[in-house]
C-alpha cells in the first residue's frame, strides 16, 4: 500500500541527507518540517514544475510543491497561518470565560499536534515565557498575540516583521487603502 512505499523509500534515503532535511522522532526524514526544495534533493527527483533550464537559484526559490501532494513546511504553515489568523478574526470582541477556557485550550493542544516537530518546539518555547503567554481576554487581544507569535517565527526565518497594528486590516477587514 501507499504508506508502506513512502516508508521503503524512506529507509533507502541517502546517508548523507542534503541541507534543510529535517529529521522526525523516528529518524526518518520529516516531510512537514522540511522545505519541498530540499525534498526533491533528497529523492532526487526532478520537480514537475521545474525545467531542465530553470537555474538552480531560481529554480529553489520558486519550488512547492505539486497539487494534491503531502504539505511541506511552507505550504503547512501558510494554511496554519490562515487558520490561526482567521480563527483570531472572528473571535469574539468580549468573549466569556468559556470561550477564553477554549481558545487557550486549542492554542496549548495546536501547539503540541503541530505536526512539523521543531517548529511546534520552538513555539511552546517562545509561550512559556510569562510575557508571551496567549492573551485571549478579547478580540484585538488574541489577534494581536497571534501577529506577535507569527512574527516571532518571521524573525527567526529572518522575515520582515509584520506591523501588528494592521492585523485586522490583513485578516478581517481588509487593507484600509
Ligand atoms: P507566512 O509566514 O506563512 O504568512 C502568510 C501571510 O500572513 C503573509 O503573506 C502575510 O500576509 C501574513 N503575515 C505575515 N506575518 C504576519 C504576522 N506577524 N501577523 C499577521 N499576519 C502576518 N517554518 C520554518 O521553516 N521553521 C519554523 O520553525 C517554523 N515554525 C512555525 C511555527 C508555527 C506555529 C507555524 C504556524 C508555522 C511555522 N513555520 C515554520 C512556517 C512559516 O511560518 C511560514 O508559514 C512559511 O515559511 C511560509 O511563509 P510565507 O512567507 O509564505 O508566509
């Protein structure tokens, strides 16, 4: 079955794995913590959105994955990031003490099924600090936590930052100009 050719191929991964492949716990390479790119490299499989002309530079740059296939850490974290924005959005502006109890919950239970593993680490990590604990007391609170946590992430990739007073305009309301 399908799962049981991922795993064959997996076990005949090079001993020298190329740059940016992440291992998982299991000591096999971690499809959601590492980059399609370097991917590819690894099974040395040529991309089907790349040509034989397309230079290396760009041709990394410009790499994703194909339709339909297992997620790599971008595309994982770009739909995470939607979600988790989007949920922020449309949060309450007074939410109960319910709502509080289970927006805190998800972030604690997200945080630890996060399926790329180093970035789930990183980011229970950067909560146990007391500064950067979820604040979820009202809507612009926990919207603007989730732009702080994002950009966090942004830093450590070396990203812009995004400005956090402009969260609702990216995930609500749309740009104001
Ligand atoms: P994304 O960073 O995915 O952003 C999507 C859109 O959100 C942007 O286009 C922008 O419009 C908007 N945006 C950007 N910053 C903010 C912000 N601060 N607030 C509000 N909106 C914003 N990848 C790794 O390689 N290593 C990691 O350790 C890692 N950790 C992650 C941890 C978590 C919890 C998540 C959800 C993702 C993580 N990622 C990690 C993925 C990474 O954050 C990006 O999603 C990925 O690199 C793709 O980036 P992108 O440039 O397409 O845009």
């Amino acid at each position: 079955d399908a799962e049981k050719q991922q795993n064959e191929a997996l076990d005949t991964v090079p001993k020298k794995l190329p740059r940016g492949v992440v291992l998982g716990p299991d000591g096999k390479p971690c499809r959601s913590c590492t980059s399609f790119a370097s991917w590819a490299a690894m099974t040395k499989r040529q991309p089907s959105n790349i040509s034989s002309t397309t230079p290396p530079a760009s041709a990394a740059a410009s790499l994703s994955p194909p339709p339909n296939c297992p997620p790599d850490v971008d595309e994982l974290g770009r739909s995470s990031w939607n979600l988790l924005h989007t949920i922020t959005a449309n949060y309450p502006v007074s939410p109960s003490p319910q709502q509080q109890h289970d927006a805190r919950s998800f972030i604690s239970s997200f945080s630890r099924l996060y399926p790329c593993w180093v970035c789930a680490e990183d980011f229970q990590q950067w909560m146990k600090d007391e500064r950067n604990a979820p604040r979820v007391s009202s809507r612009q609170e926990f919207g603007r936590w989730m732009c702080e946590a994002h950009n966090e992430v942004n830093v450590k990739l070396g990203k812009e930052s995004f400005n956090c007073d402009r969260w609702e305009e990216r995930w609500r309301t749309g740009w104001k100009d």
